[in-house]
C-alpha cells in the first residue's frame, strides 16, 4: 500500500515530503542547533527541492551549507530568540 502511494508522488513532491521532515522545528532549535547531522540533512533535502524546482543556484547554495555543517566549517548560530550573549569585543 505504501509503495502505491510512493509511485504516485513526483520526485519534488518527494523530495519535499523529506525537507519536511529533515526540517528542524522551531520548538527542536536549542536541542538540535549543533547536530551536524541533523543541520546537514536539513540543508541538503532542501537543496534537493530547489534543484529539482530548476533553482541551482539556490540549491548549491543549500548543498554548500550541508557540506560546511559537515566539514565543521559552519558553526550554530546564538539563538534567535536570545540573541548572542557573548560581551563584545
């Protein structure tokens, strides 16, 4: 049964079947901020959905993020409700 439903999806509305839930929710931002994995997948299944909308630029963009959480080249951001705490300077 499953599988009939699976073969009557396009690839992009599979592919944003899986954005959606790669996506990091807002109430899992604090838990999930500095999982690589989690921040990786998020960004590379919404690459997927851009490049399968025929936006390359906006997917390579995504899909260099995804190799920067996994390359430890990216860093998490302060929380967006908090701000950074850190003192300037």
């Amino acid at each position: 049964m499953i599988k009939t439903t699976l073969e009557q999806c396009s690839t992009l509305e599979l592919a944003q079947i899986l954005a959606q839930r790669l996506a990091i929710a807002p109430n899992e931002w604090h838990r999930l901020k500095a999982n690589r994995k989690a921040q990786a997948g998020q960004q590379a299944a919404a690459a997927l959905v851009f490049l399968l909308q025929d936006l390359p630029e906006e997917a390579l963009v995504r899909f260099n993020q995804a190799a920067g959480w996994l390359d430890r080249s990216i860093d998490p951001l302060p929380c967006p409700t908090h701000g950074d705490t850190r003192p300037p300077g």
